[in-house]
C-alpha cells in the first residue's frame, strides 16, 4: 500500500517535473497527511476533495513501513495496479 500511495503522489517526481522538495501540485497530495515532513506548501484549509480512507491498510497500516518524504521517488520496478 505504501509503493502506491508513493506511486500516485510522486509519480511527477518519477518523471522529472518536480525537481525540488515539494509536493506535485496537480495530485491530491495537499490532502495527504502521511508527510514525513508535515503538510507541503500549499496546503489548504478547504473543504477536503477526497474521502478519507476506510480500511485499515489504507489509513493505518502502511504507515508501519515509515512516512512518505517529499523527496521520495518511486522506483523502477513498481506498477500501479
């Protein structure tokens, strides 16, 4: 769960078009609060766009393997499913 969620809201940073430590302002990531570093700038107090996760896995569990840095690329080998 943590490779996707690290897919989904650096895949900007996989290809090349965020090259400084911030989050890809065209994700969903200004409402993602697993930051390592906290919320990113830009984020806002505005009413959430995104449902908030349901399952364990999705709200708890993956949060076992550690915080997602904003610097984090994902690698190579990982697929969205």
């Amino acid at each position: 769960m943590r490779h996707a969620l690290v897919y989904t809201l650096q895949n900007a940073r996989k290809h090349g078009s965020i090259k400084t430590h911030r989050a890809d302002e065209f994700s969903s990531a200004r409402w993602f609060d697993g930051w390592k570093e906290g919320a990113p700038k830009g984020a806002d107090s505005s009413p959430r766009l995104l449902e908030r996760a349901r399952t364990w896995l999705l709200s708890i569990g993956w949060r076992r393997h550690g915080l997602i840095a904003l610097s984090e690329v994902p690698a190579e080998s990982e697929v969205a499913a």
